[in-house]
C-alpha cells in the first residue's frame, strides 16, 4: 500500500534545532464513518484528538525504512468539526539509539478510504510554550536529552485554543516508508508509588522519595497541588543511595549521566503525563522549593503485547527465578528489544540475542514476528566499513566488532525456530558484508587482528582480559575471542545459506580458521585455549566458546570442560554463562545438569534474596561500573531457556 501520496513533510521552519517541540493543529469535518490517521515523524510524537489522548511512540527507524502509524481515530471524533493535534520532539542529535535527520512530521486522515486530510502548508505550527527548546541536559549518552516542561505556559493548544502558530513550513525529507514492523506498546493503567518516611528537608528544600514496590517501565505521570510558581526537580533510578545526613535517595548523577526531569509548576493544581520519554526505575525522587501537597505520583506502564507460556517446577525456587527472568524479558521489549530501561535501552545484536533465544520459550508463538522485526532493522544499518553499529538505530560513530558476528547465530536461530527462510534471503548481503568486514582482519600467518580505532571497541565479555578499551586503543593482536566468533559466525552463515538456498562464497575458510586458532591459543601443557599469543590468560569464555564451536574436540574438550565446571578460569559474566553451559551439556549433558541448575539457582538466588523485581546485569548489582550497574537487563534472562532445556 503506497501511503502519503500528496502528504507533505513539514516542521515550524526550515531551521532544525536540537531537542526541539514541534505542534501541529488541522481542524476538519467529519459527518460519520471508519476513520485512519497515518503518521510518521523524526524524533517521536504524541498524539491528541478534540483534546484527548490518542497514542504515541514513533518506531526507532532510519530514513530508508521509515516507519509510519496506522490509527483508527473514530471512537475520538464527533459530528462536526474535529482538532488533531501533534506533539512532534525532534531529537536533533545523534545517539546510541537515533540517527540524526531534518526535522519533520507528515500525516494524512482517511475517511471511509478516501483521504481527506492531510499534512501540507495549510497545518498551522508552532514551537511548544511549555518545553522547554533547544534545552540541552542529557540523562545519559544512550538515551539523549532530557526536558523541561513549564507549566505556567500552558494554552491548551491540543483543543485547538493556542495563540502563535502559523502555517507549518514544508521541509525535504526523502523517506522509504514501511508499515510499523511490530505492534504498538500498550499502555496499563498507572501505578502509583508509596511514599515512605518523607518528605524531608536537605538545604531548604523539600524532598520525597517514592517506591513503585517493582522495577517498572513506563510513562511519568503526577499531580500535586502547589500555593505558588516553582521548579520541581523529578529523578528516577532503580536503587537508593543512603547517605549520612540525608536519610535514603535516588542516584540521580552518575559520572555523564543525570537521571532527572525538570518541571515548572504553576500556583494551584498540577496534573502531567510525558508520553514519550519511557523512565525505567523502581524510585522516584520529587525535590521541590516550595511545600506541595502530593495527590500521586508513578508510571503509566508500558508494555509490549505478549502472551507467557506457563511453567511450572517441583522447586518453587525455580518457578521464582523463571518468573524473574520473564519479568525482565518484558521490561526489556519495546518497540524493539532494549539491553536495560533504566540507563540506555538499546538494541544491541548480542543482548537482544539472548532475550530472542529465551523469548521462543517463554512466550506463545514464539516471538517470531517480534523477532524479525529486530533482525530486519538491525540490517537496515550503514555504518562505514561494514561492520554493524554498537545499537540499532544509532547516530554514534561507535561498534564493537565481536557484535557483529553473533548476528548470524541470532539469524540462524531464528530461522531453525520460526522455520521462516524469508528474512535470511533478505538481510544476506548485510550478512555477506559482515563477514567480509571482519574476514579483512586476517593476516598472513591466518588469523584476524582486533580491530584499531577508537571508534572499535574490542569486548567480549565483562571480565578481566575481555572487556577491551572503550575509546581507547588495544594492541593490534590475533586473539582468540575474535577468530573463535569468526568460525563460529562462518559456520552459521553457512547453516543458514543451506537452509534458504543461498550461496555461501567462503568455501573451507571457516575450518581452515579453526585449526589455525587451535595451533596459536591451544597450550597442550595445561590443555587450555589463552586469549592472546603470548599471554597466559585463560578465560572462562574462550575457552567455553572453543567447545562449544568446535575449535577442539574428543578427550581435549572433555579436559576443558572439567576446568570449567572446577571454576578454575577467569570467569565470564552472567550473560555469556550461555557458552560455558551450552559447552558443558554439548561434552556430557548427564553429567553437567546438576553442575548448571545449580549455578543458575545460586547465581540467581543472590539475585532473591537481595529484593531484585528483575535480572541484574552482573552478579555486582548497582554497584558495578561504579554505581552504574543496572538491576533489569534483558541479556541475564537465560535461565528461561536452561530451565526449559533441562526441566
């Protein structure tokens, strides 16, 4: 269906500021029947009919798949004359989760199969009152910048009764436009945090800390009453930080990071909802200048529509770590999988990887559409070289090369679970340039070097001799992390050429690569894979990652896996656990059962029995990478898939 025939791209003017508010006004006449409005924008839009909220959340795309809403508007109209009005944030500067592109919206309404409305000259436009423009406080690099809302400017323009708008300028936007991948996010009904001892006063000024009992992702929402003009400082995080004189509060700066919002309220009643800017938190804190009497404060959830399958265990702790994990699955899926809510929410190729393996077991259908979705955007990417972006879609000059690899594996999951050979066929000349972008590392002895640049980051895992330098330089080595991923991105690609009936041009690249990553890193003094040529760095990961790719194999692999369930490596974290128990049950599944439920029960049971509503990201919790550690994290949810693989 080609849609926006004669609609055109508009904004307030030709300029394009960062993080700006755009509104948007058409009025017309409606006399009965099914009614769409269609939409796209650059950044992301609420949208109200005749005063009301309608919906909002523009899908993360790129120029050259730009995604459009479909909504039926009926229920929200009446005879006569009808308002649509358009809250549009351009975001204006590139991050880990947008593409910079000119500012824009376009619209059109269709009654009854005939358009009858649509976005040109005649919308009227104007820069919001109440947001603040061109404000420039970031929460964090990831998820961009943060607002002000002042509400002693409010008009409501949504009705219709704004003063100062104008028509709307026409703006060049060449957009490839598909319908919206995956479903809309619903949204549940708002939950309210409790208060406990406070508030309280630091420096004269009042403050109230709230708990909404559970991490949470959602849509800020509150109303107080206030006797005069004041700023209201809102911060969210998912853990307290309990000082000496202060009584507990919310970590609010962390390094670059400022998790908070700022809204200027107005003598009398105040009531606010932001439908576009998602907090992930379990705590609110409301710092004020003045004394406000609170009627609530919380989040709208907001959840992505999906159905759990049941499941159930002789061990109630079992069934207690299964529904911890699910409930940060959900948290972690919006309109794409997110890494974590609270201080990114990201796609990135090897978490969402984990989230698609437990997400076929845990929910009815198995996610399948949901899946492809991300696949497919994940392809839509163009960074340089051919490498894939650190996120997806991202504006940052940033990647991490092993990410890249694990795309074929998460391609060819996916097409041996769904059973689908479509996508495979679509996305296999990104895959072709994948591999060719990290095959291009290979030297003359055979192996492939890391990468170099600032701009590559060389992570494997988050342990030691793993992690890399995140914009830095590392030396300009073979390693074996990098060479395992690549037979194991080869053979994959492979598998998945076989199924779909692709050709696959690399021939016996990928075993020629096995054995010489098994004659360079293969110690047979101590029977170990090191990561480096002339290091002694015997890491849980490479070596699981060896096995578990057949990089060796017979009585070699029997004697590393021995090692690993000994714990006598430098060990891998939570989420790349996945290839030491996959390793472990590939040798000897009888044997290493027991080894792994009990690892996942006491490694998650930590997770219990300190409160956690959802899987952290490390077994550190809030206190690793200083303080920044996040305590819902999507790629930690594995046990799903072990306890349904082993149960």
């Amino acid at each position: 269906m080609k849609v926006f025939n004669t609609a055109k791209w508009i904004w307030v003017e030709n300029a394009c500021s960062p993080n700006t508010y755009g509104e948007f006004l058409r009025t017309f006449t409606y006399g009965g029947g099914e009614t769409k409005l269609r939409v796209s924008c650059d950044g992301d839009y609420t949208l109200f009919v005749n005063g009301e909220f309608v919906t909002s959340g523009q899908y993360g795309d790129y120029e050259w798949y730009k995604s459009y809403d479909e909504v039926d508007i009926t229920e929200y109209l009446k005879a006569g004359e009808n308002t649509v009005a358009l809250l549009v944030w351009h975001f204006g500067e590139s991050t880990q989760r947008y593409l910079l592109a000119k500012a824009g919206v376009i619209f059109e309404i269709e009654r009854e199969g005939q358009v009858c409305v649509e976005s040109d000259e005649s919308t009227l436009a104007r820069y919001s009152l109440a947001y603040k423009n061109g404000y420039m406080k970031t929460l964090s690099p990831q998820l961009g910048f943060s607002y002000l809302y002042d509400a002693t400017k409010e008009d409501c323009w949504v009705n219709g009764n704004g003063a100062g708008f104008a028509p709307a300028v026409c703006v060049e936007k060449n957009c490839e436009f598909v319908p919206r991948p995956v479903k809309k996010s619903v949204l549940l009904q708002r939950k309210d945090a409790k208060q406990g001892d406070y508030p309280v006063k630091v420096d004269g000024k009042k403050y109230f800390v709230l708990d909404l009992g559970e991490e949470t992702v959602g849509l800020l929402s509150f109303a107080f009453t206030s006797k005069t003009a004041q700023k209201i400082l809102i911060s969210f995080g998912e853990d307290l930080e309990r000082g000496t004189h202060t009584g507990a509060h919310v970590r609010r700066k962390i390094h670059n990071r400022d998790f908070s919002v700022e809204y200027i309220a107005k003598a009398g009643e105040n009531e606010y909802t932001n439908y576009m800017l998602r907090f992930g938190c379990r705590y609110l804190q409301i710092e004020c200048e003045e004394d406000i009497e609170l009627a609530y404060a919380g989040l709208i959830p907001q959840v992505y529509p999906t159905v759990a399958k049941p499941f159930s265990s002789p061990c109630k702790r079992d069934e207690e770590i299964y529904k911890l994990c699910l409930r940060s699955l959900q948290l972690c899926m919006m309109e794409h999988y997110v890494d974590c809510p609270w201080r990114e929410q990201c796609l990135y190729a090897y978490d969402s990887r984990n989230q698609m393996l437990c997400g076929y077991y845990a929910f009815e259908g198995g996610n399948y559409e949901y899946v492809r979705a991300n696949l497919l955007l994940m392809s839509k990417d163009r960074y340089p070289g051919g490498l894939m972006s650190i996120c997806y879609p991202c504006g940052a000059d940033l990647t991490i090369p092993s990410f890249s690899l694990y795309y074929s594996l998460s391609v060819l999951e996916y097409t041996e679970y769904s059973k689908d050979l479509t996508l495979a066929k679509e996305v296999y000349e990104r895959m072709l340039q994948y591999q060719n972008a990290v095959l291009a590392r290979r030297q003359k002895d055979g192996l492939l070097y890391r990468f170099e640049g600032k701009n590559n980051w060389n992570f494997y895992d988050w342990s030691a001799h793993a992690d890399g330098t995140l914009h830095g330089e590392d030396r300009i080595i073979p390693d074996a992390a990098l060479n395992i991923l690549t037979v194991m991105s080869l053979r994959c690609f492979k598998r998945v050429c076989e199924l779909a009936g692709l050709e696959y041009p690399y021939g016996n690249t990928a075993d020629e690569l096995a054995q010489k990553t098994y004659e360079a890193f293969y110690h047979k003094e101590n029977g170990l894979f090191s990561m480096t040529l002339d290091g002694g760095e015997f890491v849980e990961l490479i070596n699981a990652l060896a096995v578990r790719f057949d990089i060796v194999s017979g009585k070699e692999a029997e004697a590393i896996c021995e090692r690993l369930a000994g714990n006598e490596l430098v060990s891998c974290s939570l989420s790349m656990k996945t290839f030491t128990y996959d390793a472990l049950l590939k040798v000897n599944k009888e044997k290493y059962k027991g080894y792994i439920l009990a690892q996942i029960r006491r490694d998650y049971g930590i997770m219990l029995d300190n409160g956690a509503t959802a899987t952290w990201e490390t077994l550190d919790g809030a206190s690793a990478f200083d303080h920044a550690g996040s305590l819902c994290h999507g790629w930690t949810a594995l046990p799903i898939y072990y306890f349904n693989k082993l149960l």
